[in-house]
C-alpha cells in the first residue's frame, strides 16, 4: 500500500461522482487499517467565515478573518468544521502531519480566529471526505484518481478555481490532454 498522506489527490476527468468532479482533496491521514481522510480544497461554498463565527456568537477582530470563504471540505460530516492550517500555536483536536500541516476541529481555533490570534493562513472547511480501509486503493486501482505529493502554495496561494489544473501540472500533464477512458495494460 502506498501511504498518501500528505498528498493531493486529485480527481480524473471522468470522474462521475458529483462530490469530486474536479477536485483536489489534501489527504492528511491514510492507513491501511483505518482508511483516508482527506479536506477538499478548491470548492468555496457561499459562504464567509463571519458566519462561522456568528453561530458560535463569536466576535470578530477587525483584520479581515470574516470575509475569507468556507469550503466544502467533502461529502462526510457536512455539519461539522475543519481547519487547515501550519500555526506553531497549540489547539485541542488537532491532527499534524509530517510536513508540518495540521487539522484542527476544535472551537479554540476559531475563537483565536475571530480574534485576530488565530492563525492568519488558513482554509476552514465544512465537511471531510473519507474512504474506509482498502477503499481508496480500490478506486486508485480503477483510475479515479491521480495522486501527486502536496505543495503548500497549491493548498494556500493558489485561486481556487486554478487549484485542479496546478495539481495535474504538479506532474508534468496538460489536464486538457488526459482522456476521460482509462485502461490498464
């Protein structure tokens, strides 16, 4: 099995599924026991962090925090949030990969957040996509999927709308060329 953390998994041209049709997920967890987790980074929903932080009767600082978009982070756990975030600060119910990336789901950080402490480089998310164990090798298998290992200017800098054709330029392919059929030889 090949460990994909860290990576972005990035949806084939052909893919049917609605809730990845043209996506990149970040995958921050993918164990042969427990399957992936992974935060889908290029889908802005309309919606604003300010309204995050009104539901939980958070006051905004005044730097800008509120105006930044949530993103469908997948189809799994809609209701709950995401942080994507490399802070050096410490929150509760965060998960840290090895390049340093970290997800936090706790309200800590977004009270630090609303407050102008929190960290200023980040994505918040509703929602996580996730493949129970085996299952993500089965659709890698199919060519569902290409996979490429993360960079942290796709997953912060880049427009959202430019995140899936950065991704697949990450290796070296010109997404218009890809055909929509696969095959294995």
């Amino acid at each position: 099995m090949q460990n994909l953390q860290d990576h972005l998994l990035i949806a084939m041209p052909a893919m049917g599924d609605p809730n990845f049709n043209e996506t990149v997920t970040y995958i921050f967890e993918h164990t042969e026991k427990n399957g992936a987790l992974g935060i889908i980074i290029n889908r802005p929903l309309e919606m604003e962090l300010g309204e995050i932080f009104g539901q939980f009767t958070l006051s905004p600082a005044k730097h800008g925090q509120s105006q930044k978009p949530v993103l469908n982070g997948g189809p799994v756990h809609r209701d709950r949030g995401f942080v994507i975030h490399n802070s050096v600060e410490h929150y509760d119910s965060t998960l840290e990969t090895s390049v340093g990336l970290k997800l936090t789901t706790s309200q800590d950080i977004l009270s630090s957040m609303a407050g102008g402490r929190g960290p200023h480089v980040a994505l918040v998310a509703l929602g996580c996509a996730g493949w129970e164990a085996g299952q993500l090798e089965a659709e890698l298998l199919t060519n569902t999927w290409l996979s490429v290992p993360a960079d942290l200017a796709i997953v912060f800098e880049t427009p959202f709308d430019l995140r899936w054709t950065a991704a697949v330029g990450l290796l070296g392919v010109d997404i218009n060329r890809l055909s929509s059929y696969a095959g294995r030889a």
